[in-house]
C-alpha cells in the first residue's frame, strides 16, 4: 500500500510539473508576442513601411486631381486602412499622421464596390421623400478637413500638397481660403478657375495664398490677370516658384522678362496663344533683365518667336547648358531651321515640333539635323489635305530630310521617335544591295534600337516600329511591320481578344486602320468554302448578321 502511495504522489507531482512547464512556456510566448518587434525601427524606416498602404500619399507632382489618378486601386480605402493603423501605438500615429496629411487628396467617390452601398446610405430620405437628395461628400470632406487643421498647428504645417475634385473647388473656394490660410508649408492646391484671371470670386482666395503660403510651385495667369501679372515683380510672393504658365495674356515683352527674372526657382515654363511676345525677349539687354535659364520651355501659337530669337537665347552659356526639353507647337520657328536650334542647344535631350506647312522644300538646300544629346523627338509636321491629282503631301519632303539625317548618323542617342507618316519606317532602311554586287550597301547610321511612332493623321493611334541597326549578318538592318497586331492562332481561330469563337463573329473595318468583331444573333457564321459551295447554309446564316 505505501508503495501504491508513493507511486500515486510521484505521478502527480510529475503532472503538476508538466503542467507548470506548459504554462510558464505559454506566459512566454505571450510575452513574445505582446512584445512589438517594430519598437527598434527608426521611425524614418517605419514610415517608409507604412507608406506602401498608401501610395498616392508619396506623389508628389505638381498635376491635379484628375491629372494624377493611379489605375488599380481605391485611394480612400487606403486612406481609410492607413488611418486604422495609427490605433496601434504613438510610434505608429506619428508615422501615420507624417503620411497622411503630406498629400491630402479629397477623392469624389470610392473607385471600387463599396461606393455602391455608400451611395444609398448618403440620401436624405424622409417619410414623405423616399428619394431623397445626396449628399455632397466631397464637400463635407472639405469642411472637416478644414476644422482639423485650423485646430492642430502641428498637423497643418505637414501639408504640401492639397488636392480635390474641380466641382469642389469651383463651389468651396470660402472654405478653401480658410483652409489655405492655416497651410504656411502648402507648395501645391488645386485652385479655381477665377483665380487665374483674377475673379473678383476668388480675390479673397488669391490674397490668402500670397500672405500666407510662400513655398507655392505652380502658377498660372490667364486673360484678365495682366494686372497682378504686372505687379509680381515688385511684390514677389513665391520665391520658390518652379512652374508657371501664362495664356492669352495681353502683356507687353519687357513686363514678361521682369516678372519671369523675379522667380530664382523658375525652371519650366509654358507661353500659350501669346502673339505679342517676338524675339525682344530673348536679346540681351544690360540695361534691362535678361529671360532666365529654363529646364522646360513649352511654346504654343507663338508665331513671333523664331529660330533667330532662340539662338540669341542659347548663345548664353547659363541657359544652354540647362535646357533639356523644349516644345514648339505652331510658332514663328520652321522646321526648315530646325538644325539651328539643335546646334545651339548641346544638352537638348527632348524635342517636340508640331508645325502646318504649305509647301515642301529642298533637302540638300540646308543643312542635316544633328544632336548627339537628343533622346526623345517629336517631328509632326502636318500639310493640308492632298487634291487626288498630287503624288505625295508637301510634308513627305521634310520626313525624307529628318531620314536622311537619321542615316547619316547624326543622332546617336535617339531612342524614341514619334512623326505623323507612314512611310518613314522605309525611309529609314537602306536599300538592299544586289545579290551578286561587287559595291556594298550604303551603311546605316543607327547605332541602337530606334523605337518609331507613325500615325498618318494625329486623330488615329500611334503605330510601333521597331528598327533594329545592321549587325554582321544583317547588314541592311531590320524592321517590324507597322501594320496592327494580329491575334489570329491556327488552332483555337481567334485569340482571346475574339472570345476563341472565330465562326461566331465578322470581322470588319473600324475606319481607323482597326477592325471590330460583330457577333452573330440567329446563327453562326458560315464556315470558308475552301473552293466548295454552300448554297443553303449561306442562304440561312446570311439572315442572322444582315437582318
């Protein structure tokens, strides 16, 4: 019996230490996971995390609302999950509040199927109005937003960038002002029409933003602000001010050169529908300031400004060795005297010209177009329609000398070129030499893969051509065809674009160089007579697509 005893204490004394260890080791693995692994992180790093819940929080460009939508994903359930996580610790609510509130963007709707259930939910209903009026959310939004910074200084000196939908800021410009007047970091906002032709709407917006937001990036002055155009180069509100565009405004040269000297930052600029403005504004002057050196110069119906005032321009060294994009789209600069401004701009790298032409010219009667910095260039050159009688546009001389200039090998690091013919890709290979001849081919002067964009008309898709340049035992070179690609398989018909049912659909034109599937709805297509005939099936599916 005592050893029974002794046996039945042992056993127990063993379960009460099984027991013991088990739950000192569950006390430990709690603790391991009460423990936050993320407390060792800098908070630079955390916040680096965190950003990937919320991407669009991290865009920071100088584009709208609608300019800068992401494709594949809802932007408010980001904000909304990013906005959860700032409930786990203080660490995680200042990394959450940095992101949040750096590029506020003020969406209209959810991009995804919860704005399905929220939209009904918005409706005022009442017993007598079962469909009641929606609410205006993004406008409640404003508000809220507008309370929350007006009462914590710490989160408005975080906001840089203020972005809302444009029925918003046409309707809201009072509880914009009041929100702007807080925001002394702002560099961009999305702003009202009248702002930039000085509405007396938006005067009260206008003098919030020049006393209260100095670090402003992007402006823009239309017809009827020639007044507080004028005025900025004495009072100079936006000292960082780095692009500015003007359009239609009625302004002398000599006020256009202050004003834009008054901007150190300045460095993209875009002139729309200016003819006043000639080559004055490019000649140096000691007496007067001279035009600022900019990045990106965009000029548009400007037809006052020529090749001769752009060479003036770049004979500085402080603006030629700073401009790298530069965009002419019908101004005074033909694109027979291109090669002057290519010569005088050693650190171009894109090039946009877009010009109407009348008549066409002789290549060998100037010079070749050269630059060995272009990477991207954009030659549309449109003539007016064809009468039937003509062989060939005007226009096709020009795309005949940028060949020539092309295979002479005069562009070495252009990658990307966009034009409007259709017959450039065979302009660009040489011709093949004979299968017995004793000269050889005229060499190509690609020394890369050059990407080409031809459309023949500018409302039609860009086709890709791929030129490749001539290897050992290619030596002509090669290219793709310019045709669309197709998506015929010999064994399942069609592709997947097709629906895999070939006899199921008509293949028609499109009127753009496209085709279009029309699918059938009493039967199916006849299959292809292959040399026999098929009266009666023709006759009874011809009733099913033509009616």
């Amino acid at each position: 019996m005592k050893f029974l005893n002794r046996s039945k204490s042992r056993l127990k004394n063993g379960d009460e230490a099984q027991i013991y260890s088990s739950n000192a080791l569950n006390a430990r693995s709690s603790n391991n996971l009460r423990r936050d692994l993320t407390s060792g992180l800098p908070l630079k790093l955390l916040t680096a995390v965190l950003s990937n819940i919320c991407p669009h929080a991290l865009d920071d460009n100088f584009s709208s609302l609608e300019e800068s939508m992401r494709d594949g994903g809802c932007m408010l359930c980001d904000m909304r999950d990013l906005a959860q996580c700032a409930l786990v610790s203080r660490r995680f609510l200042v990394a959450t509040q940095t992101i949040l509130y750096h590029n506020v963007r003020i969406d209209p709707v959810h991009y995804c199927e919860r704005e399905v259930d929220l939209a009904g939910r918005r409706k005022r209903k009442s017993f007598f109005e079962r469909n009641g009026e929606p609410v205006d959310a993004p406008k409640q939004r404003v508000e809220q937003f507008s309370r929350t910074v007006r009462d914590n200084q710490s989160l408005a000196i975080q906001v840089e960038f203020l972005k809302m939908p444009y029925m918003t800021r046409e309707t809201c410009i009072t509880d914009l002002a009041r929100t702007v007047s807080v925001l002394p970091n702002l560099k961009y906002v999305d702003l009202p029409d009248g702002i930039y032709s000085d509405d007396r709407a938006c005067t009260t917006l206008k003098q919030e933003l020049e006393a209260r937001c100095p670090d402003v990036r992007k402006m823009k002055y239309v017809h009827g602000a020639e007044r507080s155009f004028a005025l900025l180069s004495n009072s100079r509100p936006w000292q960082n001010l780095e692009i500015l565009e003007l359009s239609r405004l009625q302004i002398e040269p000599n006020t256009l050169v202050s004003v834009l000297a008054s901007f150190p930052a300045l460095h993209e600029l875009r002139l729309e529908d200016l003819p006043i403005i000639d080559d004055i504004v490019f000649q140096h002057n000691p007496s007067t300031p001279v035009f600022p050196p900019i990045t990106k110069l965009i000029l548009q119906n400007t037809p006052r400004l020529t090749a001769g005032g752009f060479e003036a321009y770049l004979s500085r060294p402080e603006t030629r060795e700073v401009l790298t994009h530069l965009i002419l789209l019908d101004t005074g600069v033909l694109p027979s005297e291109l090669y002057r401004i290519l010569n005088a701009s050693p650190y171009l790298k894109s090039l946009r010209i877009n010009q109407m032409i009348q008549r066409a010219f002789t290549p060998s009667t100037v010079p070749l177009l050269a630059s060995h910095s272009l990477e991207t260039f954009h030659y549309e050159i449109e003539s007016p329609s064809a009468s039937p009688q003509d062989l060939q546009p005007p226009s096709e001389s020009y795309y005949q000398y940028l060949s020539l200039s092309i295979l002479a090998g005069n562009f070495p690091s252009l990658v990307s070129l966009y034009a409007l013919s259709t017959s450039l890709p065979n302009l660009l290979l040489p011709p093949p030499a004979a299968p017995f001849a004793s000269t050889k081919p005229p060499a190509s002067g690609l020394r890369q893969q050059l990407m080409l964009y031809t459309k023949s008309i500018p409302e039609h898709d860009w086709y890709l051509t791929v030129i490749s340049p001539p290897t050992s035992t290619n030596r002509r070179g090669s290219a793709t065809a310019t045709r669309p690609i197709s998506f015929y398989n010999g064994s399942t018909q069609l592709g997947p674009q097709w629906g895999h049912k070939a006899r199921d659909s008509v293949i028609v034109g499109n009127g753009f160089g496209g085709f279009l599937a029309v699918p059938s709805e009493d039967g199916p297509r006849p299959p292809s007579s292959g040399g026999h005939k098929h009266k009666h099936s023709w006759s009874k599916s011809s009733k099913g697509w033509m009616g």
